[in-house]
C-alpha cells in the first residue's frame, strides 16, 4: 500500500542524504501530487503549502499556464538548452520581464542569464559592480540571505568574511538601536551614512550595497519604504550601485510586482530568480546599461538556457501582470494579516506578525523573554557602550551592544542610539 511504500523511501532517503536535511527532518511526508496551494502525501493525506514551493510558485502548484507553456516546448521539439542564443522562447520572457520592470531601469536594462539558481544571480551581481567600479568591498546588512555559494554566502548575515561591511537592517521587533519604528529605521540610514563617510574607512572600498526589500529567510521583515529611499540616495550620492535582490520578494508576491514599487526605488542592479521560472530554475540579473562592462564570455554557465523554465516564467510573469495578482495579493494578504494578528491576541509565544501582501510571517517567542530571547542582546542596552561596528559582525546583537572598536568612542552611531531616551538619534550622544 502506498502507506507502506512511503515509510520505506523516507527510511531509505533518511539513511542515503545529508545530515543538512532540514524539511524533511520537520516533515515527514512524501509528496506525490499537487495542485494550487495543495500537496498531497503518499499515505493521502492532503497539506497546504504556505512556503509556495519555497517561494518558486507564483500561481501555486500546477497551475495549467505554466503547464500549458512547458507542454508547448515538449510538443515543438525546442531544444531545452540553448546557453546564451536567441531563440523564440527567450525572446518572448525577456519581452514579458521587461514589461514589469520598474520603468526606471526598464528603459535601458541589459539581462544577463545566469543559472540556474538564485545564488547564481546574486554572484553575478557582485561580480558585476565589483568588475564596474574597480571596488572590491561590499554593504550587506544584518540578517540578510543571498545564497549559498561563496560571494553570495559572505553577503549574508551571520557568516562573517572580510570585504563585507555589516550594516543594521531596520528590524522593528528587534530594533538594533532599541527604538523601533520609524526611528530605528532612520537611525540605520545614519548609522550608514557614517560609516560611509567614515574617513578611517569605516566601509572600505564599496562596489555595492545588496539588500533584501522585506528580508525572506531572515524572518519576513519589511524595509520600511523611506528606508529604501534613503538607501538609494546614500549610494546614488556616493556612487555606490543599489543591488536589490529580489528573488524571493518578486512576481506579486508582496502586493507589488516587485517589491522596490512600493517605494519607487530604482535599483541600478535587480537579482532575480524562484517564481520567475514558473517553478522551474531560472535566474538572472538585470542591471543599468551603463554598468555592462563585461568582455564577451565574462561570465558563464552550461543552464543559462534552458527554454521550459524561459517559457513557464514568461507565461507566469504575463499572467500575473494582466490578472493583477499584486494587487490581488495586496487585499489577501492584508486581511491575513488582520486575522493574525487578531489570532496573535493573547498569545504570549508569538512576538509579531508582520508581513507585506501575502509574503507573511509569525515570530514565535519565547512568551517569558520576547523580544529580548534567543536572539536578544548581547548585553543589555542600558551597559551599551558606543562602539565602531567591526566590519564582518553579523547580527543586530551586535549593533545594540557595541561593537567595542578601540577607535570607536565619539564616531559612531548604534550604541549611541541605543540608549538614546530623547530619541533625536544625535550620533554617539549617549557615550
Ligand atoms: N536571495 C534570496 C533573497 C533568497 O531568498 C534566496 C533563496 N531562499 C536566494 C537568494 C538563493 O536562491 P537559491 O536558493 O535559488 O540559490
């Protein structure tokens, strides 16, 4: 019976595959068939998929668009890998990706096809300003996550390496400067700013700032609008490029097409990649003409061409532009979002509910420590002292606390605001 056979291939899976398994260890199931937002499990038991296939799956599982367009490529014999020449199939995506770009960067966009994964994008991406300006560094913020490739990786939070500066992510519940709101959003912007002008070189030699519009695997945490803009001017007045890495946070998902609409901010640099493939891999990375710099055969990849992907992501992107699922997702994800917290209520063991259109999640607390538990401070902020962030730190723990730079006293900001209780924000006060 099928109850039987699956016991017996999570046993034998269980026993084959990598310690590093992390779903299947939570969940036990073998999926078998799936429609919409739908799986079903061998022993028949049906579940619903609120990570969207991990985020690949704009329409939900199966949706008949993007079968619909897989079937075609079958039927007409293309050839399902064509590296980087022109064929029908890339011409129609590229046609569709266009078509929702923001305007800004639509008018004079160049696309490189990577692949086949988003980390793929987000190397692409770096290497990208870092062969543009000549510049070697990075801005990442805290809590970020770009993949699992070297460059990609270092870009994340939580895994220190040299090159990356460690900026504070504004995360309201657990504001690194102990503020919140909007207040704590502004006080990463200065806390930025003053790294950034820092003339011992407090951010050395930046190629890009990358960021996560609402961060995805960091726990659903949005960037407040006037923070995105305000990271835009700090890297357009310093000519740093703007990396906005979309591939979680795009196709509709969080009630724009792209999550930067909300705030009008242009990217000189998108990274894309999950639900743009229809859920098939698929990644690229669009960038201003301007920073097409790259010799003939710069960069490469065997996948970059692989035409199911092309035309489930061109049906996909199409059908939810013309269906307006953004806006759709808007009004769902809205009411969801009212429902949980309505649900949250009471319920000491969820700290926050947050979220943007349907891209939602819940905290889950300890109910005794809240905000301060396991990811808390390092030390309490009322012992903060003011601190230079040292470049690699990899969480707001750290910002809180300060980061204890010898040379620090006096210059820099996040300690300083930590204590702040007028909160004007003024850098370095509360030493
Ligand atoms: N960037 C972001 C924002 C992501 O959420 C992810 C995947 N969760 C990646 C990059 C990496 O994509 P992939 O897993 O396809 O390499």
């Amino acid at each position: 019976d099928d109850g039987g056979a699956a016991q017996g291939i999570l046993r034998r899976q269980a026993l084959r595959e990598s310690a590093a398994r992390i779903y299947a260890r939570a969940l036990p199931i073998v999926p078998v068939r799936a429609r919409g937002m739908t799986v079903e499990g061998a022993d028949g038991r049906r579940y619903l998929d609120c990570l969207s296939g991990a985020g690949a799956l704009a329409l939900g599982h199966n949706h008949p668009v993007a079968l619909d367009a897989i079937r075609a490529v079958l039927d007409a014999e293309a050839p399902l890998q064509v590296l980087d020449l022109a064929t029908p199939v890339k011409d129609a995506f590229t046609d569709e990706l266009f078509a929702t770009l923001p305007p800004g960067l639509a008018a004079r966009a160049r696309v490189q096809f990577c692949g086949p994964a988003g980390t793929d994008a987000v190397e692409a991406a770096l290497k990208l300003v870092r062969t543009a300006t000549g510049r070697d560094g990075l801005l990442a913020f805290s809590g970020a996550y770009h993949g699992m490739t070297a460059g990609a990786l270092a870009a994340s939070g939580g895994a220190p390496s040299s090159g990356v500066t460690r900026l504070p992510f504004p995360y309201d519940y657990r504001c690194p400067f102990g503020v919140g709101g909007e207040h704590g959003a502004e006080l990463s912007a200065r806390w930025t700013e003053k790294l950034l002008d820092d003339p011992k070189g407090g951010a050395p030699d930046p190629a890009g700032m990358i960021l996560e519009p609402v961060q995805g695997e960091g726990g659903v945490i949005p960037a407040p609008d006037g923070w995105l803009r305000r990271m835009r001017d700090i890297t357009a007045a310093r000519s740093i490029p703007l990396i906005a890495d979309e591939v979680q946070t795009g196709v509709g998902r969080t009630g724009a097409f792209w999550a930067v609409d909300h705030s009008g901010v242009v990217p000189d640099v998108m990274v894309l990649s999950k639900a743009i493939g229809g859920g098939l891999p698929l990644a690229v990375v669009v960038y201003r003409e301007e920073l097409d710099v790259w010799p003939p055969g710069a960069h490469a990849g065997t996948f970059r061409g692989n035409q199911l992907a092309m035309a489930a992501g061109a049906a996909t992107l199409a059908y939810v532009r013309e269906n307006n699922l953004a806006e759709r997702a808007a009004t769902v994800g809205a009411r969801m979002l009212d429902r949980l917290r309505q649900f949250a209520t009471g319920r000491r063991w969820i700290g926050d509910v947050r979220g943007r259109g349907l891209m939602i999640g819940l905290e889950l607390v300890d109910p005794e420590a809240g905000p301060a538990g396991e990811a808390g401070n390092a030390a309490p902020v009322e012992h903060a002292e003011v601190g230079h962030p040292e470049v690699g730190h990899a969480d707001g723990a750290e910002y809180a606390a300060g980061a204890g730079h010898p040379e620090g006293a006096g210059h820099a900001a996040g300690a300083g605001y930590a204590t702040n209780t007028d909160r004007e924000g003024t850098p370095g006060r509360a030493s």
